[in-house]
C-alpha cells in the first residue's frame, strides 16, 4: 500500500485542493527507522533559521541568476541525515514540459505564459524522511521544492505573481513569515490527519523570487510541531546560492533523471501533484 506521504506530494502549487491527492511523496514508514533532523536549529518548531543565518540577508540585490535551476535546490547536505530523494518526483524541465502540468489550467495556456514570461528552464524535486509518514509525529518534515529560471527579472516577477495568486486561491491562507529576498509570499494549509493519528498534517510554503529565479518551498509535518520559520530556513539556503555565498550544485542524477530541455525534455505526467503551480497555498 503506497504511503500517504508518498500519495501525497507533488506539487508546491496545487498545494491545498490537491492535498489528499498529493499528501507527501515519501517511504512507507511502517517501521522504526530514524526520523529525518529538521532543518534550522534542529526542531520542527524551532524559531531560528541558523541553516541559512539572517548575518547575509540581503533584500535588494536582483541578480542575473546562472543556469540551470537544479543548482538552486535543496540537498541532503543542507537538511542533515535521515533523509530520502523522492525519484519519482524529481525533474528537469523545460516549457513545454512544465507547461502541462497542474501549475496551468492547460498545457496551451502554460506555453503561452511561459513564453511571455522567458521561461528558460526549471528543476522540481522532493526530499522525504526515511521513516515515512509515521515519522512525522517525531517532528520529521517531507520537503518539496521547484526552482525556476527566467531570462529577465521582469518575467520572473510576471511568474512570481501568477504562482503566488494561484497559491492565494487554493484553499490554504496566507501567513506571517520573515521576507525571503526581494518578493516572498507564505502560506499555511491543514490536510488530513496524519496516518494512524489524531493529529493534524499542516502544510507550510513559501513561494520567493531573487533577480530572475523564482522558488517554490513546501514541507509537510505535524501542526502541532511545525512552523513557518522551517520552510523559511529552507528557503534562505536557496536564496545563499542565489546569491552566491552558498556553493551552488547541481545535483547527482538520480536513475529518472530526466536530461536537460536541450537533449530529451521532461515529460511528467500533468496529475494533481504533477508541478508547483496549480492551486496550493499554505
């Protein structure tokens, strides 16, 4: 039987009205492996978002982001140990992949923007902890990120605008969070409850632009252990290597990993977790 964080994940933009659909992306966790360790201070409900430090925040600088969008993602090396990649849901994309997702209401109608906005390419993938679902309760997170360049910062904000009010009508509400860079928008979602509990699964994201890549940063815990400053933290150490103060990777392939738009484009199949622009908001 296929894990409810597994069922579950998917789409940082058909957040909310997906979210039974799309309830986190990862293992079964019927047993007693480990719990993932939370990034920031090291709890799910930590206050602080020392992965990222605030000393280097910079709210102004717009810059002319370099390819590809998989360097601007989050790894195992930034969120400690405990963690699994989501392979199903890790791609490459290109427009006219992206373009038929759930992020658009059709795949004629996502070309159309991405080409008014200088979609160049962009990068989705799922980080999940190895104990599952049932970890949750321990005050692991299941982590799901989009990454995406544009050729200018003009059409990164034209996206960024469309992603956030897509994310405002999704059923979650908008929340207070620190700024994340030069736009940032935070929302809060609960779901379901978490399997074999009375406990609620919230759902937190934070969608952010820097220059001319805008980010999309979900994570997915238990609500009376969670708080927005995780997805923060996270999206402060995406922001790092925007910036350049954190070494930006690209990530090691995994056995889906799909080539960039310029070989063999990717082709993920448009379902309700299929890409982060469709309805979520946290």
């Amino acid at each position: 039987m296929e894990s409810p964080v597994r069922s579950a994940w998917r789409l940082p933009l058909a957040f909310f009205a997906c979210a039974a659909a799309f309830l986190l992306a990862a293992a079964c966790g019927d047993g007693d492996a480990p719990a993932a360790t939370p990034p920031g201070d090291g709890s799910a409900s930590g206050s602080s978002p020392t992965a990222a430090g605030n000393a280097s925040f910079d709210r102004a600088t717009e810059p002319s982001v370099a390819t590809p969008a998989s360097k601007y993602t989050i790894l195992h090396d930034d969120v400690g140990s405990g963690y699994l990649t989501d392979i199903k849901n890790t791609f490459v994309l290109d427009a006219p992949a992206y373009a038929k997702t759930a992020a658009f209401n059709s795949a004629s109608e996502g070309e159309a923007l991405l080409k008014q906005w200088g979609y160049v390419n962009g990068y989705e993938s799922a980080l999940t902890p190895e104990g599952g679902d049932p970890s949750l309760l321990n005050g692991a997170v299941a982590i799901r990120i989009e990454s995406h360049l544009f050729g200018s910062v003009d059409g990164a904000k034209k996206a960024y605008d469309y992603f956030v009010g897509r994310l405002s009508k999704s059923g979650a509400g908008a929340i207070s969070a620190g700024p994340v860079v030069n736009q940032s928008s935070a929302f809060k979602g609960i779901s379901d409850k978490i399997r074999n509990s009375t406990i609620d699964r919230a759902i937190h994201e934070i969608a952010f632009r820097r220059g001319n890549l805008v980010v999309l940063v979900l994570t997915i815990g238990a609500d009376p252990l969670m708080k927005v400053d995780v997805v923060r933290s996270l999206a402060l150490v995406v922001d790092q290597k925007a910036l350049g103060t954190k070494q930006a990777l690209e990530p090691t392939p995994t056995s889906n990993y799909t080539p960039p738009a310029y070989t063999t484009p990717a082709t993920p199949a448009r379902t309700p977790t299929a890409s982060a622009t469709s309805s979520a908001a946290r």
